[in-house]
C-alpha cells in the first residue's frame, strides 16, 4: 500500500468514526501558518540549549536531540549543522551566507520534590487495618526557545514553555528518577514544536446543520445517508438542490461543509456569499466569516511555499542550462556573489548543488574554499576580479566557476548565473533576462 492510500485510508476511517456518533461531522485537513512567524526562513541550525545552572546541563543536551529530531520531522528546512556555525563564529566569520536562522533554547528552571504520606487500610475479610506510606515524585521543568535571524539578529520568540510531572508508589525504590521525568516534561512540551516553527497540516470537524423545517427531513435524512456512504459530491448536488428550490439555510450550510471536504473552499465561500446575500441569515453570516477566516489562513500558508517553489523552478532551470556548457570532469565551485537576498540565493545553490551531485558532478566543498579564503587572507566581497576567482578556484581543485546573484527587485527580480571556466580564465555562460529568470 501506497503512503498516499494509507493516507486515504486514515481520513476515511476517522470519517466513519465521526460519522458514527451521535452528531454528523465531516473531517477536513486545514493548513495552518506556525506560531512565530519564520516565512523566507529555509536554512536552520539548531544550536545547543543553554543550561541556567550546571544541573540542568543533561536536560539542556535531552532538549537538543528532541528539538532537532521535532524540526526534522516537519520536513520544511534546510538542517546546517550546529559545529560548522560555532566554527565560524570562532573564526569571526559571517554566518549569513550558510544559514537563515539560528534556533536557540535555555533550560530556566528543573524543580524536584520527593514527599510521602502515611494512610490506612482495612481487609475485608481479616478486618485487620494496616498502615502504609506513598511516597510522590514531583518534577518541574521551565524552558524557552526562539529563532534569530541571521542577516539582521531580529528574535523570533522566545516561547516560553512549562511543565510538570508526578509519579507515586508505596516503594520509594521504584519511584521514576527525577532525570526520566524531566525528559518526559520535555518530550511533552516540544511534542508540536514543528508547528510553532513550520506550516502544518491538522484535521478539524464540521458539523452538518439539521432541518428544522419537518416537510423537508425526509429529503435531508437521504441525502444525510450520501454523506455517510462517502458520497460527498452526490450529496453536495442533492443539498444544493434542497436550497434552490426551498431556500433551506441548513442544506446551504451542509454543501458548503462538502465543497470545503472536496477541497474547494473558495467555492464554498462564494456559494454562502449568496445565500446570506439572499437570505441576510445570521447562521449563513457566521458561516461565511468561518470561510473567509479559513481562506486567510490557507493564503497564510501559500507565502511559505510560494517562494520556495519559485526558488525550485528558477534552479531547474539554472541547473538545465549549466549542465548544457561544463566541461567533461568538471569540478564546480559554486560562490554566492549576492549582497542581499541572501535567503533565496543560498536555496538556488542548495539546489544546484543537489542536482550536479546527482548528476554525478563534483562539486567543492564550501567549507574548503572557506579555508582557502582564510588561508590567503582573501575577502570575496566587493569588485572581485576574474583573476582572482581563477587563482582561488585553482586552489581548491575546480576547474569551473558558478557565480551566482540576484538582480533587481519585486517583478524585476532575477536570478544571475555567470559560469567561468578557470582552466582558460574566461567566461562561458552568462544569464539573460528572459522570465525564465524571474524570481
């Protein structure tokens, strides 16, 4: 079974569960945005939670693992390992070019208690009362984490987040070690740490109106049982029926339910524009509003992929038109030649750099042109020459330049590729302005 019919296979098992209770409910699958606000963010590295004291240092390295594995799973950035930031840091370079932002996180607060009480119990069938003691763990754990940009090291965040938890035995020995519940407060506060960072998917219910009008149940219970069959567009041309001809707010309201289950919201939030219109229905009004609200939403989330699927159009095409001039063996440098945008520019070459791998393309590793730079106490930045990229580039073992850069702004805006060839020092491909390039 496909991941894509295991999928449907779910949605259509919760729809039978809630179909089967009491009231009517359709689930739906929603986008939302993430609590802080990371659009154009696409290269992350998670830092090391800071520890408030030298105890908390093992809670501090827990809440690491469990907060990289939580990013991870949301499949929306680009990882960059935490070392390499430290080591530029060390040697007192810009992180700007490797990373968008930095995810940091402090342990605040660990508070334990051990306490015990004393009560009695009696056999039923001996009558003897006996006297025991229970003894309750208490642990507590205090945390933040917020995200800093890179280019400008504006915060996002932080959240602070809080949590407790107890265990209780009439044996001390067996009590959870204060430690293990520490690292299952974490576990359960970072549990949807994604969607405070990422867009992300959830399931929410919609509940089908009934009729109060009598003369038309009859009509609405066979068309309530389309639904359950799992005849949503059958159902939704039967409702839609039902209000033209006997202008029922309630069948209005249920087949704006089912265009929303079909995944056609803007439909069904034109359709309730109508029927309030129409009807001036308070039910009808509030349904509308529930509609716009989730259209923003849904738009929200439309800006984080927006410009990660231009980025991935625009590299497809840059790798397409590279691939056509390198030279046979060829050994590719990729340097990011941008004064700004420096976001977007780092995706194309994340991008790039993935497709010539795939392609079976060398391509030099960035950190040891990093060393070459440092090494030659050479600055790429400013009016660098083409001898210069020549004799770095020669350095490193690559035989073939790929300089990139973004030109003008808003619909403007374009992606640069210039390729050098630095065996003979001279350029062999340079980009045009055609809409192919339109970032």
């Amino acid at each position: 079974m496909t991941k894509k019919m295991m999928k449907a296979a779910i949605i259509l098992a919760a729809a039978a569960l809630v179909l089967a209770g009491c009231a009517t409910k359709i689930p739906l699958e929603v986008k939302r945005t993430p609590t802080l606000d990371t659009t154009g963010i696409q290269r992350i590295a998670i830092m090391p939670f800071e520890a408030g004291n030298s105890a908390y240092q093992n809670a501090a390295n827990y809440a690491t693992g469990i907060a990289r594995a939580r990013i991870q799973e949301a499949n929306h950035f680009t990882l960059v390992d935490a070392n390499e930031i430290q080591r530029l840091r060390r040697a007192n370079q810009s992180i700007e070019n490797h990373v968008d932002a930095l995810f940091t996180g402090q342990i605040t607060h660990i508070g334990q208690a051990t306490t015990s009480r004393q009560g009695q119990r009696t056999n039923r069938q001996t009558g003897v009362t006996t006297t025991y003691t229970t003894y309750t763990r208490e642990a507590e754990v205090r945390f933040n984490y917020s995200l800093t940009r890179a280019r400008d090291g504006s915060l996002l965040g932080p959240l602070e987040k809080r949590g407790t938890r107890s265990v209780s035995s009439e044996n001390q020995s067996d009590l959870t070690s204060v430690e293990t519940l520490v690292n299952q407060i974490i576990d359960s506060q970072l549990r949807y740490l994604a969607r405070d960072v990422a867009p992300y998917t959830m399931t929410i219910t919609r509940s089908l109106e009934k009729e109060p009008n009598k003369e038309l149940q009859p009509q609405m219970k066979a068309v309530l049982e389309q639904v359950k069959s799992g005849s949503y567009r059958t159902a939704l041309e039967s409702y839609l029926a039902i209000y033209k001809e006997y202008k029922s707010v309630a069948a209005a309201v249920n087949a704006s339910i089912l265009y929303e289950a079909l995944g056609e919201t803007q439909t069904a939030a034109n359709f309730m524009q109508e029927v309030f219109t129409a009807t001036g229905n308070p039910k009808a009004r509030d349904v509308l509003a529930l509609l716009n609200k989730e259209l923003q939403e849904t738009a929200g989330v439309s800006e984080y992929s927006d410009t990660r699927r231009q980025v991935e159009r625009v590299a497809g095409h840059a790798n397409e038109e590279i691939q056509k001039i390198l030279p046979a063996g060829a050994k590719v440098w990729i340097h990011n030649n941008a004064s700004s945008n420096q976001s977007m520019v780092n995706d194309v070459i994340d991008n790039l750099t993935s497709a010539f791998i795939r392609n079976g393309i060398t391509v030099i590793d960035r950190e040891s042109i990093a060393l070459i730079l440092s090494e030659q106490k050479f600055q790429m930045e400013g009016n660098v020459s083409d001898n210069d990229f020549v004799s770095i580039g020669k350095l490193a073992g690559a035989n073939t330049l790929v300089i990139i850069n973004i030109t003008g702004t808003g619909a403007a805006r374009r992606l640069q590729v210039r390729v050098l060839s630095i065996e003979r020092g001279v350029p062999i491909f340079q980009s045009d302005t055609d809409e192919s390039w339109a970032l």
